[in-house]
C-alpha cells in the first residue's frame, strides 16, 4: 500500500474518530463513574467492537444492510433501546459507590464495561455500512486485497484506541479532581444523559446518514 494512501486513511480515519458518538460517549459515561480505571475495560472492548465491525463490513455485511431497509431498522432501534438501558441504569447508581467501583470491583467490575463498549461499537449498523462505504476509497483493486484490509484495520483499531484512551484520562483526570458526593452524581446523571441522548440520536438518525 503506497504510504501516501495510509497517511490519508489515517488522517480520515482520526477525523472521524474526534466526532463523538454513542460509542464515545458510553465511555465518557464509565469514565465519570469509574474514573481512569475504567479504560482498562473501554479500550479493548472499543477495539474489538471496531474489529468486529469492520471486518464483518469488508466481509459482506455491510451491503446486507445498506441494502435492506428493514434489517438496518431493526439493528438500529435495538442498538438505541440498549444506549436508552445503559443510560436509566447509570442515572439511577448511588453516587456514594462511585470511588469504591474502580478499587473494590475486582475483575467483575470491569467485565460488564468491556462487553457494553463491545456491543455498542460492534453492533452499530452506521458503523457497519459507513466502513464498507469508507474504506473500499483506499483499496487498490490491482493489488491483493487481503494484506490492504489487514492494513487498514490494524490502522483504524489502532487510532480508535488511543481515541479511547483519551477521552478516559481527559475525563478521568477531571473526576479525580472533583470528590463530592453532589458532583459525582451531577456527573453520574451528565453520564446518563449522553447514553440517553445517544440512544436517542441513534433511533431517529436517517437510514442514509
């Protein structure tokens, strides 16, 4: 792949990544509660869910939804009432846990976060058919096309990594300098309010969009 392509992928790609959707903002939602800890489950459940994402794009999927309106549907409503759950759920959390979830949680704490950034970023339709629309522009149809997507997704799982990681100290680093009981939970319903919103954004977002 000429390396003027990758450079253009890349910086696509981190465009793209700076825009914040539900994926970011359920990992803004962890961070408020869990604090900079919470990335040790974010990132990699983000980075599989983009993994998962794109190769089932490249595989086919992609043009499975694009072309049925009804499949797209189903997916994206189902994507928004689980954003809608994640968001009732975090707005109703004791703010008086919060410091102990990071600490006292163990393992268990941090497994329920991977698999929810998994499932939001991996089973977002948008995502879907925006990668089998995106990233065909920086394949070379003379060249094998295996070692291209190999490239390309290594790339992209890899900036949407550090994009996690981030967004987790950023609003990990402002929590940990904001102790009280009133604003955790000011923060914790903030939190909750961008899963909802999210969710929202996602049920009635355009199927062309």
């Amino acid at each position: 792949m000429p390396l003027e392509i990758w450079i253009a992928f890349a910086l696509a790609s981190t465009a793209l990544l700076t825009i914040p959707g539900p994926t970011v903002m359920l990992v803004v939602s962890y961070a408020l509660r869990h604090g900079r800890a919470s990335g040790w489950a974010t990132v990699p459940g983000v980075s599989l869910g983009d993994l998962t994402a794109m190769t089932v794009s490249l595989a086919g999927a992609g043009a499975v939804l694009a072309a049925s309106a009804q499949l797209f549907t189903v997916l994206k409503l189902c994507g928004a009432a689980y954003l809608i759950w994640l968001g009732v759920k975090l707005w109703r959390a004791v703010p008086e846990s919060l410091e102990m979830a990071p600490v006292r949680g163990g393992s268990g704490a941090f497994r329920p976060m991977f698999w929810n950034a998994y499932v939001v970023t991996a089973l977002n339709p948008k995502s879907i058919v925006f990668f089998i629309a995106f990233v065909p522009q920086f394949v070379s149809v003379q060249a094998p096309l295996v070692p291209q997507f190999a490239i390309l997704i290594a790339t992209f799982v890899g900036l949407a990594a550090i994009n996690t990681v981030v967004w987790v100290l950023l609003v990990g680093e402002m929590r940990r300098r904001i102790g009280r009981p009133g604003v955790l939970r000011w923060m914790n319903r903030t939190g909750a309010g961008f899963l909802i919103g999210a969710g929202l954004l996602t049920a009635f977002a355009r199927r062309s969009a």
